[in-house]
C-alpha cells in the first residue's frame, strides 16, 4: 500500500513555535526521507471559516502567510502537494455523505470541539459548521488516502473520528477509504505545547503565541515575560519546574549541545533543573538561555522567509498548482465513494441494462 501523508493548518494566522514543534518540523523530515510516496499540506480555510464567517480577509490574508512559514520551514512543492482547502469542491462532497454516518451525540462528546467551543465562547450558539468540522477533516483526510497524519496531540479525537468514519463507510458500502494513523512528536512536550502565558494550547486564536516569523526584539521581550514560578521571587529560592513554562519549552527545544554553545557550567537540562529546583538560578539567565536557542532556531528560518517574501506572485502560483493536482486526487477519491454508495447513475451501463429488463417485464 502507498504511503501517504495529510496534514494542514489554519489560516488564522502566522504559524507559531507550538505548529513547529507539534508538526511543522516532523513534516519537512517526513517530506525528504523518502519514505513516502506522496505528502499533502492543506491550508485549511474552509474549516477557519467555520469559527470565522464575519471575517473572511483575516482568511484571505492569512493564507499567504501559512504558505511562507511552510516554505521557510523547508516544505517544498516539488515533494509535497501544498494545496487551498477550498480550490478542492470535492472534499464538500464527501463531508455531506460522511454527515450520515456519524450522529450528533458522537460529535458532541469530542473533547478538542468541547474546549475549542469554550475558548471561542460560543456557549449556545455554535455555527453548525463548526460542530461539524471533525466529519470535514475526515473528508481531507479520507480524499487523499492518507495512510499517516502528522499532526500535534489536540488532533487525537479528530483522527478518531476519522478512522470510525472510515470504518462504517468501509462496511457500510464495501472498501473503498484508508485507515490513517496518527503520526505524534516523539517528544511528549511538543505534542501540545503551551502558550507563553503557561495556560492553554499555544493557539492562534487565543493569541498566546511565539511566532515563526516574529523579530528577534518581540521573541526576547516575550521570553523575558514569560510565566515562570511565581513564589521564585529571589534568585536563592527553590523553583518550582513543573507548570514553568520557559523549562516546559526547553523540555521541547533544548539539546545537550545548546549547553555547550550558552551555559556551559551545565552538561545537560536535568543539572539546570536540579540547580533551579534547590535554589540559586535566577530566572532571567534561564530566560536568556531559552532566548538564546529559540533564536538559533528561528533566525535561519527567518532568513528564508525574507527570501520567499520577495516574490509572492510565485507563492500564489505554487498554491494554484498545488490545488489543481490535489484536485484531480480527491476527483479519484470521490469517484470511488459514489460508485461504492451507488450513486454513479451515469456511468454503471449495468445499472441502465438492469432498469431496461425491469420495465420490459411490465
Ligand atoms: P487555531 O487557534 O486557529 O485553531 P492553532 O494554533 O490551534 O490555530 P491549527 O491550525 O489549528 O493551529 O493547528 C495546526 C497543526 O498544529 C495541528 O496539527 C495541531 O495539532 C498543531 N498544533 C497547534 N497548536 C499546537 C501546539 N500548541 N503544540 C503542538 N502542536 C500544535
Ligand atoms: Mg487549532
């Protein structure tokens, strides 16, 4: 069987260290082991719209920025398919005979749309879309055969889904979809990391983000204000690390090496801990610490973003060519569901054959 990969992202906004960490990185490996036989990226804009409808340009304008994260991050469209949710009319299509096969209690108990719901303060009044976007992503999911699906921990109810959908169309109506499997960080930390207020999921939406692109100057004074232990007042007293977000990030980002380049006094994190657990260690050199590798980090994928910025025409061209050649993908795709649901009326000459013997019986 192919080896396929889906994943995507929103255009809510630029992409953060938390897409990089949770996905982004583990894609562009993915992308040039060679491994695999085709890789899908998706700039999910149909979904942001879901929670998003009075505000269509922060979609329209946040496209163009998702697709210069991607290509600075190393995603390149000559081996993988970067494509526009919305170009793809056929993922509607499948999500309209998908809705059929999952209820509303099913839906209602996914704790990612729970908890996005509340961030959202939707309370009663949930966009139907936005309920349904879980049966969407199977869509996206499904079109492409996807046999592996990289993506960060809040995923997991919608892979879930996805595979029961699968699932019940599969005995419902014959085989005809694949069985993706999630693919998480191997780094438990990276699997959702948090915002640097040290509350929820670093998210777009919530805005608790350190992003991709953002200068050196807004990542420091970020860093500097980040949610640390708040009863380590004095350098001398013991620190707390569990819920600290700056040792928290550098659970996600920081190697044995980076030890050697900006704190050598330490061979690894376990020693930092141990010296800010018993008191003595200032937050601010931790902080510098972290700064110091987030940078090494971000500059260079900085640096090719500025390149790519240079000519936008070329990104939009790239997305358009993308589109079309994951069309013709989900085509194939959609054409398989209608024929297994049997409504392929045009196209079954046995079908025309068997309605012709039923009326000459008359
Ligand atoms: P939004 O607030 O609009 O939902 P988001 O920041 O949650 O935006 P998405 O576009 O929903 O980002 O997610 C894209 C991918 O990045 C998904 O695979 C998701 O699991 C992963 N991801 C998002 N946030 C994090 C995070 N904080 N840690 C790890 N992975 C993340
Ligand atoms: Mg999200």
């Amino acid at each position: 069987m192919a080896k396929i990969i889906l994943t995507g992202d929103r255009p809510t906004g630029r992409l953060h260290i938390g897409h990089y960490v949770g996905s982004l990185r583990e894609r562009v490996q993915l992308q040039n082991s060679g491994v695999y036989d085709k890789v899908f990226i998706m700039i999910a804009d149909a979904q942001a719209l879901t929670d998003n409808a009075d505000n269509p340009e922060k979609i329209r304008q946040n496209i163009i920025e998702v697709a210069l994260d991607y290509l600075a991050c190393g995603l390149d469209p000559k081996k993988s398919v970067i494509f526009i949710q919305s170009q793809i009319p056929q993922l509607c299509e499948l999500s309209f005979y998908y809705m059929n096969l999952v209820t509303v209690s099913r839906l209602q108990r996914n704790p990612t749309v729970k908890a996005e719901i509340q961030a959202r303060n939707f309370e009663t009044s949930i966009p139907v879309g936005f309920f349904t976007y879980p049966i969407s992503q199977a869509a996206d999911i499904t079109a492409f055969q996807a046999t592996t699906v990289p993506v960060g921990e809040d995923q997991m109810p919608m892979l879930e889904q996805t595979r029961e959908i699968v699932r019940k169309f599969n005995t419902t109506y014959g085989e005809t979809l694949t069985e993706p499997e999630i693919l998480l960080s191997g780094n438990e930390t990276c699997q959702r990391l948090p915002g640097t207020d040290g509350k929820a999921k670093m998210s777009k939406s919530i805005g608790n983000c350190i992003y991709l692109s953002e200068t050196a100057d807004e990542i420091k004074k970020k860093v500097m204000n980040m949610y640390t232990d708040p009863d380590h007042i004095r350098v001398a007293d013991p620190g707390k690390i569990e819920g600290n977000t700056v040792f928290t990030y550098l659970d996600a980002f920081c190697t044995d090496d980076h030890f050697k380049r900006y704190l050598p006094d330490y061979n690894n994190l376990d020693e930092l801990k141990a010296h800010y657990q018993r008191g003595g260690l200032g937050d601010v050199k931790v902080k510098k610490f972290l700064y110091a590798i987030l940078m090494e980090y971000l500059e260079p994928i900085k640096k090719r973003r500025t390149e790519f910025e240079k000519d936008i025409p070329a990104v939009y061209k790239m997305l358009q060519e993308g589109s079309v050649k994951a069309e013709a993908v989900a085509a194939e795709t959609l054409a398989a569901v209608k024929k297994a649901m049997r409504i392929n009326y045009f196209d079954d000459t046995e079908l025309i054959k068997g309605q012709i013997k039923r009326f000459q019986k008359k």
